[in-house]
C-alpha cells in the first residue's frame, strides 16, 4: 500500500513534468518519442501514476534537455 506522502511525491514530479514538457511545447508522444518512452508512461507520470524509476528520470531529463535535478526540485516542499 503506497503512503499518501508517497503518493503526493508522485503527483507533484508529475505536475512539474507537465510544466516542463508544455514549457518546451512537446506534446506527451513527442517527449516519449525523444525519451524512449510509450506516450502512455508519460501521461501515467504526469497524472502521478507511475513510479518513475532514476533510469527513466534521467532519459526524460536528457529529451527535455535539462539535467536531472530540475525534474526533482519540486519536491523540495516535502521537506
């Protein structure tokens, strides 16, 4: 069973994900297109879905063409 802190977690990456790729004007297929990814793990992300793994966070940074980090710093108010 996923704790709702885990789950909060989720959603937040999520939404910033969103952010990010409509800030670049990539649709969901384009970024999984550029990351390798099926257009439905991007939008399971994106609703907080999906347990994005470190491997798959930094293919999607690199076809954002941002490093790693900036995919996480929303998560800095969990703290």
């Amino acid at each position: 069973m996923i704790s709702m802190k885990e789950q909060k977690v989720k959603e937040l990456f999520g939404a910033h994900l969103r952010k990010l790729r409509l800030s670049k004007e990539l649709s969901q297929e384009e970024l999984a297109l550029l990351a390798g990814l099926d257009r439905t793990y991007i939008g399971g992300v994106e609703r907080g879905e999906r347990n994005v793994s470190l491997i798959n966070i930094c293919r999607i940074a690199e076809a954002l063409s941002i490093s790693p980090d900036l995919l996480l710093s929303d998560l800095k108010e969990l703290n």
